[in-house]
C-alpha cells in the first residue's frame, strides 16, 4: 500500500469505527500493522532528496566552470554581476519553495544546499573581482554566519551539518591566534535551537539523527582546537576529553535510551568509543609521565577562558553522572565514571605518582569490563556480555604487549580469548533457543 492510498485509510477509520463497521480494537491493529505514514517509502523518499542535492551542485560547478573560461576577460561590474548571480537565483528560489513547494522535503533541503554554496562563492569571487584582501579565518565566519539562517528559513538540515563544519573549520585555522577558537562553542550553541525544532516532534527521525552525528564529531575536534594550549602546555587533555565523552555518553543515555539501532545512537557510539579508548591508553604509565605542570601550579599567563572551558566539559560530566545514580542505570554509572578517576590519576601524576595512576585505571577497566559481563548474563542481552568481553580482551592484550612476552605466551592469549568469546556465544544462544 502506497503513502496515498495509506493517507486515505487512515481518514476513514475514525468514521468505520464510529459507524459500527469497524472495532476500535481492530483499527489499532491496522495502525500498528501498516505504521506511520512518514516510514512509508522512506529510502525513496531520502534518494529523491539526495539527487536533488547532487544535481543543484552539479549545475552550479557547470556553471562556474564555464564562466572560468572567460573570466580574465570580463569587467569588474561583469564579473560582480556573475558573482552575485547565483546566490540572487537561489535566493529568489528559495522564496519559491516557500510559497509553493513548503512541505516538500526535497525541495527545501536541495535549494539550501545550493543557497549555502552559493553564498560562500559570491562572497569569494566578490572579494577576488575587487581585490578585498581578508583571510580565509575571516572569509570562513562570515560565510558560515550568514547561511545559518537558510537552515531556519527553509528548515532545512544540510545547510546546519555544512555549518557546523564550518565553523569547526574556522576554529582550526585561528587555533594558533590566541583565544579565539574558544568561541567554537558559542557559535555552535547558534545551530542548537534547529535541532530542537526539528527533534520535538521525533528524536528518531533521520535529520536530527544526522545532525547529532555531525555535532558529536565535530564537538570533540572542535574542542580540541579551542583548548590547544592547556593541552600543549599542561597536558590537560586527559581530564578535558574524559569530561566531553562522558557528557556524549551520558546524553545520549537519556536521549536515546530506547533507540532501536546503532545509527540511532550517535551520542553513545562517539562518547563510548572516545571512552573506551582514552580508559585503555590511560592503562599505561607513559601517558601519565608525559603530563606537564600540574594545573595549580600554572602560570599567570593562562587566561580564565581557557581553564573555564577546559574544566567545563569534566564538571558537566560529573553533574550527570551524580544524577545518574538516581536511575541506577549500571552503563551510565560505570563509563560517567572516568571524568572522577581522571582527575584522582591527575593528581598521582602531579606528585610523580604515574604507575600508580596507572594502575588505578587497569583495575577500573578490569571492574567495568567484569560488570558488564555479569549484566549481560543476567539480563541474557549478547550485545553487553560481547561489549564487555571486547573491553576485558583489549585490556588483557594491552599488558601482554606492555610485557616482555613472546609469541608463544601472546599466541596462547590470543586463544584463549577467542575460545572464551566462541563458549560464551553459544551458551546464551543456546540458553535463548531453549527459553523460546
């Protein structure tokens, strides 16, 4: 049944159902049955959308391409007449769809693509045409402010993931003037108002899916760039990066908690992976030797800012992780830990303490590992127990090559570990056939 013919039975069930034809009971099973409307030919739906988008940009770069031909030899107010041709067409586009193609998803997001490009090229060829001068840092704020609004103006998703990516963009190139890249938070907050819009009705549908994977990946390089100097100066960023992916991990616990698939997790996949990761290389000592001054002993010179947004993030996650303890969620309890443990293996390292942080994280790994384990078996859920022994494998083959071991000894590991996954996968599918 298609969306047209689906549309149409579900006006008339309310009147079968007040006529007598129909039971209530039997119209909700119709409902449950055939779904929403808008998951009705969604892969099409999205493809239309997307060959929309190549298009718009295939006949832009045409175009552009053919004016390149002759463009040394037309006039100034010739080529500033090219130049803002494209952006005054999609513009004047855009204002079409609004008045008659709204509700059309294709439309909106395929002309604000061509709209967000469009801007960026006018504004370069304007600045070449009459010799502007500017840098690419100043060249990339302002394009990236002013095709914010194209994403609110035609609700548009792809024209908010190109600005978030222009801005991290920005950040990087003015990383080394100052304390600039510090405003990549504020400048992300300005598109953070677009993903409540378009998540209010459904967290689970495709744009603010995507926009959440684009904000979680380029929330931590952006961050990076913003902090660079504690990083390189104090070695900050072992608490820094444990309080942003815990934030992610802790977030997208209550936010998507009841999410289908991974794709609709993207919080908890960034968050998680960055915390499995930075919690196995703090199993080794010479991160923590690597550690600069500690940060009470830092120098006048560091601005407020920076420590400000440096200790955000890790304060943030600790806030969370206290109010997670009231749901007692054992995931959420267990990685929203790391943020207090970082700081505990901060100040060992501070006083020269460095195997003993790294200790400290070896022994919070293995306890991890061994809960998630346990909850996986209790609760028969496969994906825990795998995700646990995956994090108990890792941790184990991280110390066999720390040590001075063969290949006999790392050959014998490597066995027995593949042995403990095989047993342990068939004994709960086995258990799970015999419970159905």
């Amino acid at each position: 049944m298609n969306r047209r013919q689906l549309h149409w039975l579900y006006q008339e069930l309310p009147n079968l159902v007040s006529s007598g034809i129909v039971p209530a009971e039997t119209a909700d099973r119709i409902r449950k049955h055939y779904g929403d409307i808008d998951a009705q030919g969604s892969g099409r739906h999205w493809l239309i959308i997307l060959f929309a988008i190549i298009g718009a940009a295939l006949i832009g770069g045409g175009i552009i391409l053919l004016l390149a031909h002759n463009w040394d030899e037309m006039s100034r107010p010739a080529r500033a007449a090219i130049s803002l041709a494209p952006m005054l067409i999609t513009q004047a586009l855009a204002a079409w769809v609004l008045w008659t193609r709204a509700e059309s998803t294709a439309w909106r997001e395929g002309v604000g693509t061509s709209l967000t490009l469009a801007i960026g090229t006018s504004i370069a060829l304007i600045s070449q045409t009459y010799n502007l001068g500017g840098t690419f840092p100043q060249f990339m704020l302002v394009w990236t402010l002013l095709a914010l609004p194209v994403a609110y103006l035609l609700r548009a998703t792809l024209p908010s993931l190109l600005y978030l990516i222009g801005v991290t963009v920005w950040s990087g190139s003015v990383m080394n003037e100052g304390s600039k890249s510090l405003w990549f938070w504020p400048l992300v907050a300005l598109a953070l108002p677009y993903l409540w819009m378009v998540a209010k009705e459904n967290r689970y549908h495709p744009r603010p899916l995507l926009f959440c994977w684009v904000l979680s990946i380029v929330g931590a390089i952006g961050t990076g760039f913003g902090a660079h100097r504690l990083l390189d100066e104090h070695s900050w960023w072992i608490v820094l990066f444990a309080g942003l992916y815990a934030v992610w991990w802790l977030v997208g616990s209550r936010w998507y908690g009841e999410a289908a698939s991974v794709l609709q997790r993207p919080f908890q996949i960034i968050g998680g992976l960055g915390l499995w990761v930075l919690s196995l290389v703090l199993t080794f000592s010479d991160p923590w030797r690597a550690l600069g001054h500690p940060f009470w002993y830092s120098g006048p010179w560091m601005q407020t800012a920076e420590w400000t947004a440096a200790l955000a993030w890790p304060v943030v996650a600790i806030a969370l992780w206290v109010a997670a303890w009231r749901r007692r969620e054992t995931s959420e309890l267990l990685l929203g830990a790391i943020p207090v443990f970082t700081v505990i293996g901060q100040a060992l390292a501070a006083h020269n303490h460095e195997v003993t942080a790294a200790v400290v994280f070896n022994v919070y790994v293995l306890v991890v590992a061994v809960a998630l384990i346990t909850s996986g078996v209790k609760e028969r859920r496969l994906g825990v127990i795998n995700a646990g022994m995956l994090l108990l494998s890792a941790l184990i083959l991280c110390r066999f090559f720390d040590a001075d071991l063969g290949f006999v000894a790392r050959g014998v590991a490597f066995i027995a570990l593949g042995t403990g996954f095989l047993v342990t996968n068939l004994v709960l599918l086995r258990r799970k056939g015999a419970a159905q």
